[in-house]
C-alpha cells in the first residue's frame, strides 16, 4: 500500500507540474498575437476546408484547455481563449484539434483503435472499482479466490493501460499534422511555429504522465497479485 501510495503521489506531482508548465506556456503565448491576425476558429475552419471536411462544426465552450474533438457529433469544441484568440496559442490548439478531425475522415488507425477501445476501458473502469472497494469494505468481499481477484484487477487496469498508450500516437499525430498545416499554409512565422511547437509539445507531455502513471499502478498490482508466485 505505502508503494500505491508512492505512485499515487510522485505522479500526481508530475501531472501538476507539468500542467502548470502547459498553463504557463499558453498564457505567455497567447500574448503574441497572430502575424496572419487569424482567430483559433478561422484557422479551425481553414484547415477543415483545405482537407476536404465539410461536415464538421466549429464550436465554443465554456472552460480553459477544454478543447477537443468529438468524433460522435463531428464537432471541434474550442475554449473562449481558443475560439476567439489570435495568438501562437490558439494556432496550435485550434490546429491539432482539427488534426484529429483529420484522423477522424482519413480513418486514422490509431484513433479507430482508440475510439473502440473506448467502451471496454469505460467497464474495465467499473468493474475495478467495484472490486477495489469490495476489497477495501471486508477483505475480498466478493468471496472470490484471491488469484481470481488479481486477474480481474490486473486484466481491467491492463485495458485502461492500454488506452493511455493507444492515446499517445493518437496525439502526437495530431499534433504533427496541426504543425505540419500552419507551416506550409504560411498561418504562422518561424518564431510563431516555434512558440506553438512548444505548446503542443506541453500538451502532449500531459498524456505521457498520465501513460507512465498507468504503467506504474498496472505493475504495482501484478506485483501485489502475482510478485510471489513460484
């Protein structure tokens, strides 16, 4: 236990400080303001058209770093600081949200894969818990065999692992499609792309912690179950 809760702390401090490196980053970047003086939604919009996708809505929402794209509904939701921002910030959010809207029409694999794993990491989430807390409420109160309860806790923390790993290509490529665009279609300067790199690049170290986290907490409980088998 004092091992989970090692884990549990060590990443709760990287994801910490690394969001606040990424919250930083975008408010010094969202000073400069745009050589193109192009909004996050027109360069939304742009992209989306110059990759033939029509059927994709560009939309405000409420709340900061709330930016993402909805393959159910086909929408791009952009934060107030995005959808109206005429910064280097803007650019690169705006750019790989619709890097993933990309993704999305070019049947990216990564993100098909993603997009089914989806409903099993969202059981595998429930039925951990379930077992966790039974756990915790009267030793294995499931009055299952304590092998039992290791594969189904190693087997559901798996799939969510899995789902934080699937995540990073899936982010990165969007990233590098969304860099790759606002070069080549002159949206920014080279001192600009460089400041939205580095955004996206803070951004993308988000999901790196949260993969590393589960990695972690995964091995954690294969050595909790399995560490002292023969």
């Amino acid at each position: 236990m004092i091992l989970l809760i090692l884990i549990v702390v060590v990443f709760a401090i990287a994801g910490f400080v690394v969001s606040r490196k990424l919250k930083n980053k975008f408010r010094q970047y969202s000073q400069v303001t745009l050589h193109a003086n192009l909004s996050g939604a027109e360069i939304a919009k742009l992209m989306l058209a110059d990759n033939n996708i029509s059927d994709v809505q560009v939309l405000a929402v409420e709340g900061q770093l709330t930016d993402h794209y909805n393959p159910a509904n086909k929408t791009v939701n952009l934060s107030p600081d995005v959808y109206y921002g005429r910064n280097a910030a803007a650019a690169a959010v705006a750019s790989h949200e619709c890097g993933h809207a990309v993704q999305h029409a070019t049947a990216y694999a990564w993100l098909n894969l993603r997009s089914a794993l989806v409903p099993i990491q969202n059981a595998s989430s429930k039925i951990l818990n379930i077992v966790l807390i039974a756990s915790l409420l009267g030793g294995f109160a499931l009055g299952l065999p304590h092998e039992w309860i290791g594969f189904i806790v190693v087997g559901a923390y798996g799939v969510m692992t899995l789902f934080t790993l699937v995540t990073l290509p899936v982010e990165f490529d969007a990233s590098n499609r969304a860099l790759a665009w606002v070069k080549t279609r002159n949206i920014v300067t080279p001192d600009e792309y460089a400041m939205s790199k580095d955004s996206l690049k803070w951004a993308a170290m988000t999901y790196v912690v949260a993969a590393l986290a589960s990695l972690a907490t995964l091995a954690y409980y294969i050595f909790v179950f399995f560490g002292n088998r023969d």
